[in-house]
C-alpha cells in the first residue's frame, strides 16, 4: 500500500483489466516501483492512463524537489555514468518521495545537492537551505523552512554517506550552518536558486515529474555510455539530458510522453500548440532536451543545446 493510505480505500480504476495492467507497467517503467505493487495501486484507481506517476502535490513540494534537478544538472562539467540524475528508482506518493540511489555515485549526488559557496567567485552551488538528516533509520533531505523532504535509500542498509569538507576555495554552508540558513541561502531560497524566471512554476512540475520518473532515464543508456545532465541558462534554462553514443534517445522520449510527463496540471493552462518537434519535451514555457549520437567525452554537451 501506497505511503500514508494505509487503511484507506482507494477509488477502484474504471475500465478493462488490459487497461489496468497497461497503467501499471508504465508507472512501474518509469520509476522502478514493482509491478505487482503498481498494478494494486491501478485496480485501487491511485494511478490512471492519464497520470500514471504520482504528482507531488503541494507547490513547495515541486519547487523543493525541481531545486534538485537544477543542482544535480549543473552545468555538464560532472557526470553520473548510467543515471542521468544520480538515482535509480523512486518511489512516489503524493508529497512523499522516496529516492532510490546509485551505490557508485550517492556521495557525489549529495556533494552536488548540498548548499556550498565558490569562495573565489562567490557563486553559491546545490540547493539553497537544503539539509541532509538522520530520521527513523533513513536518510531525508528537507529545507530549513518548510515541510518538504525527500527520503533516501541506499542498496546499503548500513552506508553512512561520506560527506565534502571544506577546503580548496569552498565553503560547505550546511556545515557551517546546521539549523540556520546562510544569508546567502536566505537570498536565494524563494526561488529554489533558479533565478524566478518566466515559466517557472512549469518549470516546477516539469523537473518534479522528471525527478520521479529515473528508470526511464537509465533505461536510455546502453552498457558503456556515459549520460551528460546540465541546465542550459542562456534561454529558458531547460533540462539537457546528453547521452554519449545513445542510440535509444527517441525510445526514452516516447516512453516520458506515454508516461504523462506533460499531462497539463491543474494550474497551468493546456498549451495550444505544444511543440512535438524530436528530442524536445516542453510544457508552459519549461522544457526538457534528450539529444545523443556524439561522444560526451570528447566534446562541450552545451553546444549541442545551441
């Protein structure tokens, strides 16, 4: 059962058993959960053909966790091989989300998520009042102001995440300021650090719905590729997903459509003329960009973006 429906009855789906298990199989495709448990949240109606993943459902949930995919995209210069955003499976009900992480790349993911500032230029990186934290025998990850959280888990039951230091020109701000925001947090939280710009509560539901949707992503990858995730800032910001020698990327496409990626949310208006151009996903102004064929070793990702 789902979490937080616990003794709860759920609204049985409507429609053929074929339905039901189609429903099931492309919520369990896109984020891992078992396919025995999606197809008893189908029958129970807690997912349809329309939106087979589970929203969250509160904005500060969305903005929390889009604020995660803009970290963890960066800016192409780092990668995490095989998981375009560093986990592998999510388990997503509502407001409460569970990632599921790479045993190679967890403490690389949290080293990008984890606020920082590049004392020699003064750019603050991660998620601003983003805070990692020990709760119930999980690991959570929570702003200092507000009631969203992510939950972690790890292939480990007993991994104790390795964390950054300070040192070479960083200062790790959730170091030096554990239960309070830094002024510099303080100036960048209403915005999650994306700058507020047109199209941003899209934005929101697009990456959110990117960030519950892992096992498509890595399921684009074949055996010796890396994967090349980057925010590309010189227009709308888009989400870039750069795979080296990935020859499936029109299959990962597909598979985001069909999983109700951009389903249009209650408050936004549905677009009337949204663009079905190839390897371009967008949705009120907010975009995501899946493109391969070059090597991601040998060459800049962002001038594919161009």
């Amino acid at each position: 059962m789902p979490p937080g429906r616990a003794g709860r009855k759920g609204r049985r789906m409507p429609g053929t058993t074929r339905n039901r298990d189609r429903v099931a199989e492309l919520c369990s495709e896109a984020t891992g959960v078992p396919y025995r448990t999606t197809r008893a949240w189908a029958a129970e109606g807690w997912i349809t053909r329309r939106q087979p993943v589970p929203d969250a459902v509160s904005p500060e949930q969305r903005a929390f966790e889009a604020g995660m995919v803009t970290a963890l995209a960066g800016t192409g210069r780092e990668r995490f091989d095989g998981t375009p955003l560093g986990f592998t499976a999510a388990l997503p009900w509502g407001d409460d989300l569970l990632l599921r992480l790479d045993a190679h790349t967890a403490d690389q993911v949290l080293a990008r998520l984890l606020p920082r500032i590049d004392g020699r230029r003064g750019a603050l990186h991660g998620v601003p009042g983003l805070r990692l934290t020990p709760q119930g025998g999980q690991w959570v990850l929570s702003p200092l102001q507000g009631g969203a959280r992510v939950r972690l888990a790890h292939p480990c039951p007993d991994w104790q995440p390795q964390l950054p230091e300070h040192g070479d020109g960083v200062i790790q701000l959730w170091r030096r300021n554990r239960h309070r925001l830094h002024a510099v947090e303080a100036a960048n939280t209403g915005e999650q650090g994306r700058g507020g710009a047109p199209g941003s509560l899209a934005q929101d539901w697009l990456f959110s719905r990117m960030l519950r949707r892992p096992a498509i992503m890595g399921a684009g990858v074949c055996g010796h590729d890396s994967v090349s995730t980057y925010t590309y800032t010189d227009r709308s910001r888009d989400l870039c997903i750069d795979w080296c020698c990935a020859w499936r990327h029109s299959e990962v496409e597909r598979q985001l459509r069909r999983s109700g990626l951009t389903a249009p949310p209650p408050d936004l208006a549905e677009e009337e003329n949204p663009s079905r151009a190839s390897g371009l996903i967008a949705m009120g102004g907010a975009s995501v960009r899946l493109q391969g064929g070059c090597c991601g070793h040998t060459r800049d990702p962002r001038r594919g973006c161009s």
